[in-house]
C-alpha cells in the first residue's frame, strides 16, 4: 500500500514533453483561466479521464452492480454541474478539459463579477475572501457544485465588499501673466475702495 504520509501525484505527465499544438493548447488554457502551472492542467486530464474510463467500463457491463454505480456517477457529474439533467453515459465521453475547469471556484468567482480577472480570482480566494455558505474556502481548483454556486460570496468584513471611496481630482488654479486669479482680485478690490472714498 506504500507509506500513507507520503503525498502520490494526482496527475500524469504527457507521453511526450515537446509537442508544438499540445503546448500551445495548454498555455492557451493558463491564460484563459488563469491557472498558475501546466499541473492544475493535467490534474483535470487526469480527472477527465478517470470520468471517461469508468463510462467506457459501465457501457460494456450490464447487472445491477452496473446500473447502481452508473447512476452514481451520472448524479455526481449532474451535482458538479458537468451534464444536463437527461445525460447519459455517452454524454460524459463528450466531456472536454474546459468543461471541468469551468466549474473551478476560481473561474466562477470571476465570471459572477466579484474579481475583474481570473488572476484576481485566485488572489481573493487563496486570501480568504471568498466564502461558501458563510465558510472560507481557499482551494482555487474546489469544483463547486450546482446547489453552492448561488452562495458563494465575499467574506464579511472583507475589504473588497466595502466600496472604495472616489478621489476627487485635484483643483488646478488658472495662473494669468499677472499671478493667480486670487492674487488679481486682492490687488483690485483695495482700489475700488479707494474710489468709493473719493
């Protein structure tokens, strides 16, 4: 069984390091998404493909041992929002990468408008500002499910929830080949007093 202290990757490398349309593709994905490593990229391939290769299995079985675990993983996909509501074992060998990493806390927060970018994204939830039913959840790759989607938030107390005040710009004063207009009017108004006198 190995050492149980001992952290297994939850991911597999590609076959090959230096393809051309793969890299690009992936880097294509980081930018889009905002993801921080290729890791977090092939963690969802490889969760992917843990989706797809139990579809493949449960299409040639047949038994009610079959049925049951077909219906479990249906509902667990249908929970994270993955497959409509009438989905069958066919539609999750249609599952692609990006359909996985749209249900990423991080690319939800920043599609519900509470960070400007996917990078803001990350920053508030990996700095606690973002909560799901009123707890804090710092893993940016959480896959929310349908049913919490509608209460994510911000923390409370949280000072992206506070409006920033707006900055009034500075007041520039017109400075004439005499001085300023203030400077002006202070020399003219003794000399009106001195004509109401006379």
């Amino acid at each position: 069984m190995g050492d149980p202290k001992k952290q297994r990757k939850k991911y597999r490398r590609p076959s090959h390091p230096w393809e051309k349309d793969r890299i690009e593709a992936e880097n294509k994905l980081l930018r889009k998404y905002g993801l921080r490593r290729k890791e977090e990229v092939w963690k969802t391939e490889t969760l992917l493909r843990s989706f797809r290769r139990n579809a493949r299995r449960l299409l040639t079985a047949s038994g009610p041992q079959a049925e049951l675990e077909t219906k479990q993983l249906l509902e667990r996909l249908k929970r994270l929002g993955l497959i409509s509501g009438g989905a069958t074992l066919d539609d999750v060998l249609g599952l692609t990468v990006e359909n996985i990493l749209e249900r990423r806390l991080q690319t939800i927060v920043s599609k519900k408008g509470l960070a400007k970018t996917p990078l803001q994204a990350r920053q508030l939830v990996l700095h606690c500002h973002v909560t799901i039913s009123g707890k804090c959840v710092t893993v940016p790759s959480y896959l929310v499910s349908v049913k919490e989607e509608g209460e994510i938030g911000l923390t409370p107390g949280s000072a992206f929830t506070q409006p920033k005040p707006e900055v009034p710009p500075p007041v520039v004063e017109a400075e004439g080949p005499q001085g300023s207009q203030a400077e002006v009017e202070g020399q003219q108004a003794p000399e009106q007093v001195e004509s109401k006198e006379e």
